[in-house]
C-alpha cells in the first residue's frame, strides 16, 4: 500500500508550497470564525488582568470589530493594543517590545485610515492585529517549509512540519494581538537567509525579532556557531587544497569570522540596547510631571500602583544598579520571574499544561543525541567522513536548532512562569515541529512508504470513509490521519491530540479572559 504521501511524491517543491499556504490560510480563519463564536457563547471570566480606560467613544464599527474580533484583545494584547494607541506610559509597558506596536499603529493609521470615521483607533488596531499576525503566520508556515528543507534535506519531514505549524498548540497566541507571529516569521526568515549564506540579511532579521521580543538576543547564537562552522570548513580545505598555505590566509579567515560575529552581534543586540535606554530616559531621567498625564490613566496607576515618568518622584531603585535594565527589574518585581521561583506546590497544573511540549523538548534533544554522541560531543564542528550524511532528523545539521530549543526548554522551565513555554517554543523554534513530525513519520503505518498486506486489509474500511478531498486538505497528511483516526497509532492519536486539544482549547479559553499558557 503506497504512503499518504504518495500522491505528492510527483510533485515539485512548488505545489508543496503552496498546499502549506492554503492549509495555513484556512486553520487561520477557521480559527477566527470560532473565536469569535466561542467568545459570544462563553461569558467572560473577570480576570485581574491590565484593563486600561478606553480613550475615545466606540462609533458605528466598533461594536461590530468588537463582537468578532474581541476575543483576539486579551491578556497581554491589552498590553500592545495598548501601547500602540497610547505609547509606554506605565513602566510595565517596557516588558513589551515596540515593534509589533509599531506595526500595528503603522497600519491602523495608514492602511484602515478610510474607515477612521467609522471605526476608532481601538477598533482599527484589532483589525490590523488580525490582518497582520494572519499574514505573519502564512509566512511563518512558508518558512519553516523552506527552512526544513535546508536543513533536514527530507522533503516529506519539512512539508509534514509546516503542516503541524499550522494547528500549533500556540495557535491562539499566534492569532491574538500577540507579537508571536510576527518574531516567528522574523526568526524563521533570518534562519532561512543564515542557512543560504546571506549573513548580512540574517542579522537584519534577527535584530527586527529582538525589536519583536526579548528572546530574539538568543539568535546571535545560531550566528556564531555557523560563522564558526563554516570558518572551520575552509581552513580545513586550505589544508588539504595547499600545504604552502600562508598564514595569511588563515588570519583572514579568523579576522572575517571576528568581524562577521561582532557586527552581526551588535545588530542582532542594538535594538534591544536602544529600547534599555529609552526605558532609562523615561523613568531615570524624567522631563515630566504625573499632572501631565490624563487623569483616567493616573487613576488607574495609583489604584494598581503601577509607576509613572515622574520628575518630582524619587529615582527607581533600578535606576542605580551598575547595569540599569528596565527589562529584568519588570520581569523580577511586576512578574515575579526568577530561578525556581515558580516551583511551588499550587503552581503544578500548570507544570501538568506544559508537560507535552517538556516531553516533547526532551524526546528530541535524546534522539538526536543517542543517534550519533560523538557528533554532540564534538560540538557538531567535526564529523564522521562517511559514504552518504544522515538526513532527515538526524541530519547533523540539526545540531544547533537541538541545542537552542533544549536551553530554551531549561531556561523556561527553571526561570519563566511554566506555562508560557508552549508559546514560547512554537514561536521560537522549529524542533517542536520537526520532532513531532518525525515521531509521526517514524511509528505511524500510515505514513510508511510500503505497507504490509495484511495492514492494507485492516485498513480498508477506514480508508473508503469519507473525508476533505478539496483545496488545502487535499494530499495533507494531517487531515487525512484525521479522517482515519481510528486506525493510526496510539503515538499518532497522542501528537495529534496534543496539537488539536492545545489549539481549541486556547480558543475557548484564552479568548474570554480564562487563564492558558
């Protein structure tokens, strides 16, 4: 019996593509039909979340954006709603990066500029988060299909990836007024760039995610390790090319290595500085008074107690450390974020919530380790000379994405509130995806290329239901184990359960106030 992969064996990298795109269009907005019919069902929870006053009266739209799009306002999207109408006027605000703000204000004043007669700035705001984390997340799902292409070479692992992206158990956090999206499609862009050889495009990237998100420093990583690698590769061909190599052109390539890594360091780190000193201007160096707040705004920071730019108030204490990082003192004193500080006994359904991505994080980083030890032990820089390289999972190219998911993985679980870690691995990383389309792959008879008669027999009743033959289902491995439920796997039945749970789940509940990861 030929694999659910068969009928797309045919076809070229194009037709792939585009089967990404259009699942991905379609997940996309089926989520927002149910967002929007789950939050007029459910009552919203009174959750003590930031709930700042409205600035300006709804007009004729605004109930109507509202009513479909509402449920995309919550949590931290107040937050960037909140700063791209307003600016950072708390000094919470700083925890959120200005970019997705950016974008939003950007496009609300100038593509939805028409309707500013009928809808108010609030209103354009979630359209525009809507429309623009849509196209981020299509794009995101187009580049981890090229990204893994690259990189584990196996055209049906980087097609079932994508798709698995597609109803990522983050997807509500990829659709809300988030800047997830966004930083994944930044992330996933200068990896792709990085892995082509466009170091200078790369770092441009990389330096607009730490504009999206503080975890985007963490990418300076991936530079210095395949500047590193492919520094190595040519001095070792200099070596075998030519015996009478100079020393010169070894110092060449040391002194193009130094130079590449700390520039595209320093642009993967500017903004990140730049916004520090902002958020040092604005509140150690104030040129303002409270009284120049309105008083909506100051009402609510004297009943949160939430600090305002002040210069008749004393100096921040954070103010007068040797390094004065706005950023670490929110995410100790606002969030309560530290080493172990979340490991206590109330906290362990939310340890339960991120236990598969945990399982997951740690499936990969063993499989890939036990696959070939030396390789890891090396650091991935030497290799075994061997007839033809793994691919695949075990592609020793992987070595660098396994080890940036497994110190986020530890990271977040030692120093974050757990329960963000599933987000803040989807949105970082592709081993998530990668892993468990492997695991699929791998164990699931559906997927084999050849299966057994006796297995073709079994399956023949499940195989004649009928299921989604049209548009972006059709040829997807995913809708059709998802037609054939009854007949794959129990690791099948996890992985995906896990996957679709995740993502309605998220829509039910994040979208009225209730808490999620």
């Amino acid at each position: 019996m030929r694999s659910l992969f068969a009928c797309s064996d045919g076809d070229g990298n194009g037709m792939d593509e585009a089967r990404v795109v259009g699942f991905a269009a379609a997940t996309r907005l089926l989520s927002l039909i149910l967002q929007a019919v789950l939050n007029a069902v459910i009552p919203d929870h009174g959750a003590d979340a930031f709930s700042p006053p409205r600035a300006e009266e709804p007009l004729l739209l605004d109930p109507a954006v509202d009513l479909l799009l509402g449920g995309l306002g919550r949590w931290d999207a107040e937050h960037f709603l909140f700063i791209a109408e307003r600016g950072y006027v708390f000094e919470h605000n700083f925890a959120f990066f200005p970019l997705f703000p950016l974008a939003l204000r950007s496009f609300a004043a100038v593509v939805l500029w028409p309707a500013s007669g009928w809808l108010s700035l609030r209103g354009r705001l979630l359209v525009a988060a809507s429309v623009l984390n849509s196209g981020f997340f299509v794009v995101g799902a187009l580049l981890l299909y090229r990204l893994g292409r690259l990189v584990l070479q196996e055209r049906r692992l980087a097609f079932s990836s994508a798709l698995l992206y597609c109803v990522s158990p983050a997807h509500v956090f990829m659709m809300a007024g988030y800047s997830e999206s966004l930083f994944c499609s930044l992330t996933f862009g200068g990896l792709l760039l990085l892995e082509m050889g466009f170091t200078c495009r790369a770092c441009l990237l990389f330096g607009l995610a730490t504009g999206a998100r503080a975890n985007g420093l963490v990418n300076a990583g991936f530079l210095l390790y395949l500047a590193l690698q492919r520094a190595l590769q040519k001095s070792r061909a200099l070596s075998i090319v030519g015996k009478q190599a100079r020393v010169l052109q070894y110092a060449w390539i040391a002194a193009r290595f130094i130079f590449t890594t700390t520039a595209g360091a320093c642009v993967t780190f500017l903004p990140f500085v730049i916004f520090q000193y902002y958020g040092y201007q604005t509140f150690c160096n104030p040129s303002g008074t409270v009284d120049q707040v309105s008083p909506p705004l100051y009402k609510l920071a004297v009943m949160k107690k939430y600090r305002l730019p002040d210069e008749n108030a004393s100096v921040p204490v954070w103010c007068l450390k040797p390094i004065p990082l706005l950023y670490s003192y929110i995410q100790d004193v606002y969030w309560d974020v530290g080493f172990l500080r979340y490991f206590q006994l109330k906290q362990l359904p939310n340890f339960l919530l991120a236990s598969p991505v945990v399982i997951l994080g740690g499936i990969a980083a063993c499989t890939f380790f036990t696959a070939d030890p030396g390789l890891c032990l090396w650091l991935g820089l030497w290799q075994k000379k061997r007839e033809k390289q793994p691919v695949g999972f075990y592609s020793p190219k992987l070595f660098v994405y396994v080890v940036h998911a497994a110190a986020l993985l530890v990271f977040g679980t030692f120093c974050m509130h757990v329960q963000v870690l599933t987000r803040f691995l989807a949105s970082s990383s592709p081993v998530l995806f990668w892993i468990s389309a492997h695991l699929l792959l791998s164990h699931e008879p559906l997927l084999q290329v050849d299966q057994p008669e006796s297995h073709n027999r079994e399956l023949k009743s499940h195989r004649d239901l009928p299921g989604p033959s049209w548009g972006p289902f059709q040829h997807n491995p995913v809708s059709e184990l998802l037609n054939q439920w009854w007949a794959t796997s129990i690791l099948t039945r996890c992985i995906l359960g896990y996957f679709l749970s995740y993502w309605l789940l998220g829509l039910a509940l994040h979208c009225n106030f209730l808490p999620w990861t």
